[in-house]
C-alpha cells in the first residue's frame, strides 16, 4: 500500500526539525521546575510542568539516540535524592 502524503503532517514534522535544540531546553527548564515543584510540595504545579516536557520528549523520542539523556537523568536524580533528605530531616 502506498504512503499518502499528509502536507500538514510534512510541515509539522519539519517545523518541529527546525526547533528540535530549542525544545530540548525548553524541555530541560520543564523538568527542572517540575521536580523542583515536587521536592516543595507545590501542587499541581508538577503537573503543569510535566505534561508539556513529556510531550516533547514523545515528540523527539531522545530515549535511543541522544547521549545527553544521561547528564538529565543524573540531575533529575540528584534533586530527587535532595528531596528525599529535605523529607526525612524535616519529618524525622
């Protein structure tokens, strides 16, 4: 079966191309504020934060190609871990 062109789809994709390192920062602020908002308890601010960033990284699909997954992924962690800490020495 033959691909029928989608001119909207075409455009979008290209759109997106042109934009791609743009968005992968944009993305990075996401996670970062929405960590941020979920270490202080600031809600639904992790959601506000977080749909947009996972839409994007749906958009760019960084899971199989990009090498800076990992440097996002140690910082998300760290954050997290500081979370951790900042619950267990405030409730403890």
């Amino acid at each position: 079966m033959l691909r029928r062109s989608d001119p909207f789809a075409d455009r979008l994709v290209i759109w997106l191309a042109a934009r791609e390192q743009a968005f992968k920062w944009f993305a990075l602020i996401l996670g970062i504020a929405s960590t941020v908002a979920i270490v202080q308890n600031w809600h639904p601010w992790p959601m506000v934060f977080g749909l947009p960033f996972c839409v994007i990284w749906i958009f760019y699909a960084w899971l199989h190609t990009e090498r800076q997954l990992k440097y996002v992924n140690l910082l998300f962690t760290a954050l997290y871990v500081y979370g951790l800490i900042r619950w267990v020495l405030l409730e403890g």
